[in-house]
C-alpha cells in the first residue's frame, strides 16, 4: 500500500509505527512542518518525511489525516486539485464530517472517517470505521490498516460520537476503574507497584476472556461466584453503591457533552 499520514503528530506516529512494524506498506510519506519531530523515521526505506502535503498526495493511494480539526479544511482545500479516483481519503478528525469533506473534496471521491482511540500506539486500538457511499467501496483498505493496529468495526457516522465516548472517551473511563481497583489493592495490604501490576492484568485477563470465549460478562462472572462467597459479596456491595448505574450516567453525560460541543461548532 502506498500511504501517506498527513500531519504525523502522537496519532499519526502511532499509525505509523504500526504499518512499518506489520510491513503493510510500499511506501509511506509522513509529513509535518517540523521534520525534527520525525527523526525517529528517518533511514527506514521506504518512509519519506516531508513539509509539503501535495507531494505526499501526489505520490500515495491512501491518504490518512491526523491534523487538528482548525487546519483540516484548509489542508482540503490545499489538496482537492490533486485528489483522483485512485484516492482513499480516511479522516480521524473528531465532529468533522463525511459531508463537510464531501463539500470540498467531492461526493465522488473515496471518504471513509475512522476513530481510533490511544491504544493505538501499543496495537490494541478499538477503531470505528464509516464512509460515504464511494468510501464503503474501500471500506477494507481501512479495515485492513486498522486491523494491524488493533481492531476495527464498521458502524454509521450517526453512531460515531457514541462510539467517541465508548471507545476513545472509554480508554479514560476503564483507566479510572484500574485506579480505583490499584487503591483497593494497596489498602488491603499491596505496594503500589504490585497494586496496579496486579489490577492491570486482571483487567486484561478479563476482556481476553471475553475476546477469545465470546461469552457475555455474566457467564464469566457465574465462573468466578459461589454461594455465600466473597466474590458476590463484593458485587452486591458494589452494586448497592451504585457501580454499574455511576458508569452508565457518566457515560450517557459524556455523551450529551460531546454533542453540545457539535452544536456549538455548527
């Protein structure tokens, strides 16, 4: 594949290193205004660093952007002279819309928006894929570039600022419970270090369970309970407290919060 990551900032180097590392690519352009911020790519063949955005267009077939959200339309507007049919355009700018980039670009051309969220940067990304009607041609080039650096889902873009809050807002919500799960730890008798060691890959044993079984939480959660024992114990306590319904509302406030961002940007 010939790609090229318009603005390589910390989501552009992370898709990056994972192209290079998973040999997707042919060739790969990365481009930046300042080419310092680049030296870790430089003397990898095939990888070409570069300020100028039409020439990494001119030279790839994949076209990801990973800029701030105040210097896309611009960047749209730079390039649309040099957008053809050969053209795969995947956006990861947040609240910028498949019709926003449609009004600049073209229907016509190949658009697919992808959100991924931070685990991106160790392989373990939940990225959510749309695309306009041409996008959803291409919609495997995507799903097989986000797919090296984790996992990808194909959703529509009326469901992306929910996704934004379960998975990118997700990454904050899950740490916040490993933290919780850390201070517990120590308060029962663990150092810090060996708290959180011990939080982390329960959480993780966790979700691999469920990744590898398919089975819902709960048959998992009938594994570990037993009548009278601890284990329910906790969980009714938990539960009483308000465990379950806090994430539910923080979630669902999240995600009012985000779509009063949107109006107010409209």
């Amino acid at each position: 594949m010939k790609i090229a990551i318009i603005g390589t900032g910390n989501l552009g180097k992370s898709i990056a290193k994972g192209l290079i590392t998973t040999n997707a690519i042919t060739s790969l352009y990365l481009t930046k205004r300042n080419l310092k911020d680049l030296e870790d790519f430089d003397g990898y063949q095939n990888v070409f660093l570069t300020s100028d955005n039409k020439e990494a267009v001119q030279n790839s077939d994949i076209i990801i952007f990973a800029i701030q959200p105040a210097h896309f339309e611009e960047i749209l507007h730079d390039i649309q002279s040099l957008i053809t049919d050969k053209h795969v355009l995947i956006s990861t700018i947040t609240g910028f819309s498949i019709a926003k980039i449609e009004n600049i670009i073209s229907s016509n051309a190949f658009i697919i928006r992808a959100m991924p969220n931070t685990a991106i940067a160790v392989g373990k990304s939940m990225t959510c894929l749309c695309g306009n009607t041409k996008g959803l041609e291409r919609l495997k080039v995507a799903e097989a570039i986000f797919n090296r650096l984790g996992t990808s889902i194909s959703i529509p873009e009326s469901q992306m600022q929910a996704a934004t809050v379960v998975c990118a807002s997700g990454i904050a919500f899950w740490m916040r419970m490993i933290r919780a799960t850390t201070q517990a730890a120590i308060q029962l008798g663990f150092d810090a270090k060996e708290a959180q060691e011990l939080a982390m890959h329960t959480c993780e044993g966790a979700a691999s369970l469920l990744i590898t079984n398919g089975n819902h939480p709960e048959q998992e959660i009938d594994r570990v309970t037993t009548p009278k024992g601890c284990t329910i114990e906790g969980l009714n306590e938990m539960e009483h407290q308000g465990l379950s319904s806090s994430l539910i509302q923080g979630m669902v406030a999240s995600y009012k919060k985000i779509n009063t961002i949107k109006s107010e940007q409209i």
